[in-house]
C-alpha cells in the first residue's frame, strides 16, 4: 500500500494494491475475468478492508472461520461502491470486484483472555504474539503493531 483513505465513521480502509503478476491472475481468474488476465500492467487493484465484527472460532484441524455480519457485508460493499467511483474518475474501464475474504484474522488469543499484558499463556514459557493477541475488532493493517510486540516481548524474554 502506497496510498489510502480510512472512513472510522463508515468502518473500512481504502488503500492501492500492489499484487504480483500472479497473485493478480488468480484473483482474476476466481471472478472468470479471464479476458482481464493480461492487463496485470494497466491494472489498479484497490483494497477495501473493514472493520468486521468480532466472531468466528478456530476448526478443530485449527483453521479460522468467520461468517460476515450483514453489518461487515454492509461496510464492504459501502467501501466498494466509493472504490469504484474513485476509478471511474481516474477513468478506468473494465472494473470487477473480486471475492470478499479475510485477512489479518486476530482476536483468537485476546490480551486479557488467553494472554496476559506480558503475552504470556497459562502454560511456562508460552507466549504468543500476532494478531491473534489484538482484543478488538481492528480494520487496519497490523504490521506496525505487531512490530511493537514483538519488540516489546523479546526486550521481556531477554
């Protein structure tokens, strides 16, 4: 991400996306936008990321699942719609949307809940430190954050 708006009032972040050629292929192929798959080079994928719900549980085989509240449904569609506008007037043509999906999911492993302030588990020397620690419904992305935990674990651990 280069560049972006985030709407708090409306619930979502708007930011460009820099994909690989074939990242880029698979998405578009998973929309049948076969004919799109040569324009990797003219193309602007913009993400919408919303500010989702808190839900979802961890599959016994450990795989996250989450369905969207029709409020998340709501916010990326309103997200959506504003994309879409933003590359009309910079003139684009041939605009598809892809699949929604998750990202960042956090939450499983919430500071206060599984983890304490220091990020330690119930268990001896057992720490967990990613997103999953993040205790609210977040939005953005976590790189930052998580930088600083992890930071601020290993000056703990040393």
């Amino acid at each position: 991400m280069a560049a972006g708006l985030h709407d708090d009032g409306e619930g979502y972040l708007i930011a460009d996306l820099v994909w690989p050629q074939w990242l880029y292929a698979i998405f578009t192929a998973q929309v049948l936008k076969f004919d799109r798959l040569g324009a990797h080079r003219r193309s602007l994928p913009i993400m919408v990321k919303a500010k989702d719900e808190l839900g979802g549980h961890l599959s016994p085989r450990g795989g996250v699942r989450k369905q969207l509240s029709e409020v998340d449904r709501a916010r990326l569609v309103s997200g959506s719609r504003v994309a879409r506008r933003i590359l009309e007037n910079a003139g684009a043509r041939h605009i598809f949307r892809t699949w929604f999906m998750a990202v960042h999911p956090g939450g499983t492993a919430k500071i206060g809940d599984v983890v304490d302030s220091d990020l330690r588990t119930q268990f001896d020397n057992l720490y967990v430190c990613d997103a999953s620690v993040i205790p609210i419904s977040w939005g953005l992305p976590p790189t930052l954050t998580l930088i600083a935990l992890g930071k601020r674990l290993a000056k703990h651990l040393a």
